[in-house]
C-alpha cells in the first residue's frame, strides 16, 4: 500500500547560490501551464501503476510551493485528492520561504488542507545569509515564523544550515540559542531540520568562496557545530529521530519517515522522484523538457531482493530508532542479526551498535559515523 505522494513545484523568486534542486526563478509566466501538465503527469502516472494507494502523506516541495499563486496550489491539491484515496488525519506537509509567508496565503493554506509547513530559515544571522546569497533577512525569517505560527498550523518546522562560509562555532550557537528563544514563546514550532552544508559541482557559490577557501569551517569545527547542534536542541526538549531531523515527542515528519522505512511513494513534478511498483525513477530535471515530456524518465531502475534489502539497511541506520529486526525479516524474509552475527556481536561490543527491544541501531553520539557501520552491512 502507498501512503505517501511528493509534488514538486519548482518556482523560486531567487535562485540560491548553493542551491542544486530543479528549482527555478524568473519563470513564473509558465506556473499555470506546469500545474496543468503536472495533474495531467499525476493522472497517467496513477493509472499505469498497479500499487494500492491511500494516502497519509503529501509533501509539496521544490522550490518554494508557498510563491504559487493560491488558485494553482488549489487545482492541483484539490486535482490529487479528486483522483487518489486520502485519509481523513493525513500529514499535508509545504516548503515555504520565510518572507512568502502572508496571513492570507496562511489562511488560504489552513483551508486548503495544509497543516504542516517547513520554513527554510538556515541562518540567524544576516552575514551568514548574504554569504550563502539567499534573499532574506534575519528580520524577515522572524516575521513569517511568527505569522505561521498565529495561523495556527499544527506543526511548523524550521530549516537550518550549518558549515556555511563565515560561519564559526560561536556564531553557529548564536542561531541555535536564537532558535532555542523563539521555540520556547512559539509551541506550534515543533520540528527542525539542520543540514550541514553540501558543495556542489560548479555551485555559484564558488564564484566567491572557491572550493578550498578557510572561510569554510574545518571538519572539526564541522563535527563541533553537528554536537552543539544536538546538545542544544535536545536541552530545548527537540529529539533527534534521524540523522539531520528533530522533532517535540510525536511530531517526527511522517513523510519522510516513508524514505527511511524504505516504503514506496508516489512523486510529481519535475526532477520528482519515486519508488513505485518496485523501481525507483526520477522525472527530467529540465523545466522545459518536463513540460514537453512530463511522462520521460531520467532514470528508471527496477530494484531487486538484494538492493531493497542493502537499501533498507542503510535507510534504517539513519534513523535513531534504527532496524526492527522482526520487521526486516517479515519484509525481506532474512535475519539480520543470523545474516552478519560477527560483524554485528564485535559492533555491539565496540558500542558502535546497539540492541533494545528488538531494535537494532546507531547510538546517537555514533550517528555520525553511520557510513563506517553500515559498509560492513554491504
Ligand atoms: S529557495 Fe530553496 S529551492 Fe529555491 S533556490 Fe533557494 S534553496 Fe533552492
């Protein structure tokens, strides 16, 4: 059964210098034409899949799903839930700018279904935002949390970044503490997600800070900033769930809890990924190509029993709850802990493992080093 559907809406009003999602600005004239082409992409696609569907889940990310127009954002989820099964208490998760945030729009949203959004906030500090060329400012990531935050949205979760250029320890606290003030005034603040800085190929970014400049902080600092991450965000009553995620008791993000249980879901859009009657896939990631060929693949790999399996073992670790061992072999028909008894008893004593209530997991301060652990699982 698929529980969970991604849609992809590319529009940005700035393109962000490190950014490499098939995000776009500057092509907003095309918005009502790609929300046309993408409930048609959902039509086809939904009827050549034989999978069961109902849905707990719908994610609108991209780009910035909160700069499309209300009309178009109501064609195409109002298009979805006309053609697919969805549960009454679904997750309606939306990617969101902090300075798109409007009351109206938000009100337009809570109608509309919507009752999680994510605000890409990854910095409080103006210097640090310049230096990763986003366009907004401290002021404004303020301003549209709080006006998320008094429509009332069930869970509004904030997005950071750290290892940026300029940054360093202390002014990676800096944002932390600011986080830890504004979480504590504002309760619908109930997830974070903090990713350290990933460089891509040719990213604008190097233009004015090249590969190897010292304005990166070092692995140390890195690993330092990824602990105070943690420890602050714990103190502040913030669990972390998965290796970048942290969320108030009960508030983990469903969706995503989809990818790292390595379920199927559904995906839409431009450069939108799936896993679909066994085989993962991914849509062009060119605007213009999509609109022609909404229904051309970039890529399309059926998985086999032995991938799925590999695949789940190195979703699972990222996840503090790690593997359920009954689970894993009721789904993939092998004992784990049978499968790898030595490497697994020698991690167990290394404490680079641990074994509770029939869970098999990464402890949290190892959670960093999951790469090392699961390549003895490959
Ligand atoms: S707003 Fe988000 S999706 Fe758009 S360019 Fe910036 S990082 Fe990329």
């Amino acid at each position: 059964m698929i529980q969970a559907a991604y849609i992809h809406l590319p529009f940005c009003v700035h393109k962000c210098d490190f950014c490499d999602f098939a995000a776009f600005a500057g092509v907003q004239h095309v918005e009502r034409e790609y929300c046309e082409i993408l409930l048609e992409e959902i039509k086809q696609r939904l009827k050549q899949t034989q999978a069961q569907i109902k849905l707990d889940s719908i994610f609108y990310g991209g780009g910035t799903p909160s700069v499309v127009a209300p009309e178009n954002m109501r064609f195409i989820h109002q298009g979805l839930l006309d053609l697919v099964e969805c549960s009454n208490d679904a997750e309606i998760s939306m990617e969101s700018t902090p300075h798109s945030i409007t009351k109206e729009k938000c009100e337009f949203w809570r109608e509309l279904g919507i009752n999680r959004i994510s605000i890409g906030i990854e910095s409080l500090s103006d210097d640090e935002l310049r230096a990763i060329g986003r366009d907004h400012t401290v002021a404004q990531a303020y301003e549209g949390i709080e006006i998320a935050c008094q429509a009332d949205f069930p869970v509004v979760s904030l997005d950071f970044m750290y290892c940026l250029p300029t940054q360093t320890l202390d002014s990676w606290q800096k944002t932390l503490d600011q986080f830890v003030e504004l979480a504590s005034t504002m309760k619908q603040i109930r997830h974070v997600s903090a990713y350290g800085l990933e460089l891509v190929g040719n990213s604008p970014l190097y233009s004015r800070f090249p590969k190897d400049s010292v304005a990166y902080p070092d692995d140390e600092t890195f690993n330092a900033m990824r602990d105070s991450l943690i420890e602050t965000l714990a103190l502040a009553g913030f669990e972390q769930y998965e290796v970048s995620n942290f969320a108030r008791p009960g508030y983990a993000c469903r969706h995503n809890m989809t990818y790292w249980r390595n379920a199927e879901y559904l995906a839409f859009g431009v450069g939108a990924h799936r896993y679909v009657d066994g085989v993962r896939s991914s849509n062009l990631k060119s605007l213009t190509r999509y609109i022609r060929e909404p229904l051309s693949v970039d890529l399309f790999e059926p998985i086999d029993q032995a991938t799925r399996q590999k695949e789940a073992i190195m979703l699972g670790f990222r996840m503090l709850e790690g593997i359920n061992l009954t689970e894993f072999e009721n789904e993939y028909g092998v004992d784990l802990f049978v499968q790898f008894e030595k490497p697994i008893k020698r991690m167990l004593e290394q404490g680079m493992l641990k074994l509770e209530n029939g869970h098999l997991s990464i402890p949290q301060k190892q959670l960093a080093l999951s790469n090392s652990v699961i390549a003895e699982f490959m």
